[in-house]
C-alpha cells in the first residue's frame, strides 16, 4: 500500500475529526434542545467517520500506531485538514454556515470516493454517504429557514456567508498528493467536485434569499499542507489535553 494512500485517507479522517471537535462545543449550548441534540449527533457521526479512515490509515502506515495515537499525538503541522472545519463556531449562523458549505463539499466528495479502487475506501465513503446526506440536508433547511427568515436571521445569515466563503476555495485545489491519487483512482479530482458543489450552493441559497459571494474571490489554503490558522493549536490544546499529560491513560 503506498505511502499517498496513507496521506490521503489521514487527510479525510482529520477533516472529520477537527470539524467534530468544533461542533462538540455547542454540546448544551444550542439555541434549542432539539437542535442541542441534533449537532451533537452530527458530531458523533463525524467521529464515527473518523474512526474509520484513523484505523484504516493505521493499517495502511503499518508502523504499530493506533486511531488514538494519530488523533492525540500529531502536532498541528502533522494535521491536513480543510482550514474551513477549524474555524471557530461563532454565534449559530456562523456554525451553520460553515456546516452547509462543507456538507455539500462532503456529500460530492464521498459520492465520488464510492468508485475507488481501493475498495476499503469505497467501503467507508458508502457507510458515510448515509450519514451525510442526512448531514446535508438538514443543515440546506436549516440554512433556508433562516435565511428566509426574519430580517435578523437573514443579515446574520448573509454575514455568515461572507466571512467563511474565503475558505472554501482549498476544497478545490489539487495538490501533488490529490493528483497522484486522481491518477490511481482512489479520489476525484478535487476541481471535478466543483460544479455539482456550486450547482447545489445556487439552488439553497436562492431559496435562501441569500446572496453568493463572487466565484473568484480571494481565498485561503494551506491547511491540506498542515498550515493552519490560529485556531488550530487551541482546538488540539484542548482535544489532547489527556493524553498528553497523562500518555496511555485509559478509561
């Protein structure tokens, strides 16, 4: 098994991983109960998602690390995750928003990593895709009701938008990992995932009566090569916390 497979599967399980981080912190905090319970669902799922692709990079480095030792002893530059699912929640529209924009990325990319030809990553993006299509759609309709909503919600919603769409742009851009693994067939390339990406956008929003931001506006990346923002180190700081100060504990 090549080292590319390992660095591309470890890739999906950090996305997974940081952005559950992320939304465990609304956990008794959400707006309403229902809610509460709903994004802290959201939330295990994504561990769940982790787990998988953590365990199955682990087999594939063969060097006698567990889904736990990738989880809590890298250091943020060992982490490839999107910049997007760092980013911190903010109030409820800013959560929200980040979650829309990135479960439709999700959905399309899992869509497409189910004609792998690895087959244990074709294997876990199907047992995912069932998750997240739930993931998708409720997060499209919860985009639309507030976004559609009061003048309040709208605004907070828009303001949302403006200010996560800077990270979205890294979804797209293949790397020299992403096209060696394109060239394989164990992952699209991530330009193709675009247009179906954008289409779905379109269509939310202007139910939404929310506004896209330009295409071609400036964006950010970084963090697929382990380069992240600030928040980054906060987010582990308080995930690792256990095991680094007490290394091997166990329940």
């Amino acid at each position: 098994m090549s080292n590319d497979t390992f660095k591309y599967v470890l890739r999906l399980a950090d996305n997974a991983l940081i952005l559950s981080q992320r939304l465990t912190q609304w956990c008794g905090k959400g707006p309403a109960l229902e809610e509460d319970m709903a994004l802290t669902n959201v939330a295990l799922d994504l561990i769940g998602q982790a787990r998988l692709w953590y365990s199955y990079a682990a087999e594939i480095e063969g060097a006698g690390r567990t889904e736990d030792d990738l989880a809590y002893l890298r250091d943020a530059h060992q982490f490839h995750n999107l910049l997007l699912v760092e980013q911190p929640n903010g109030n409820y529209a800013d959560t929200l928003m980040r979650q829309f924009l990135f479960d439709t990325w999700h959905y399309y990319l899992l869509k497409s990593l189910c004609a792998s030809k690895d087959g244990r990553i074709a294997e876990i993006a199907e047992k995912s895709l069932k998750e997240v299509s739930y993931h998708l759609r409720r997060s499209g309709d919860l985009v639309v009701r507030l976004g559609d909503g009061t003048a309040v919600s709208q605004e907070k919603m828009q303001t949302a938008l403006d200010e996560v769409w800077r990270f979205t742009g890294e979804m797209f851009i293949a790397d020299d990992l992403d096209t060696a693994i394109a060239a394989q067939g164990l992952g699209p390339d991530p330009s193709s995932l675009k247009v179906d990406w954008e289409a779905h956008l379109a269509e939310v929003m202007a139910e939404a009566t929310l506004r896209l931001p330009a295409a071609n506006a400036w964006m950010l990346k970084g963090g697929k090569q382990g380069v992240h923002t600030e928040h980054m180190g906060y987010i582990l700081a308080e995930m690792q916390f256990l095991q680094r100060a007490y290394p091997g504990a166990q329940w």
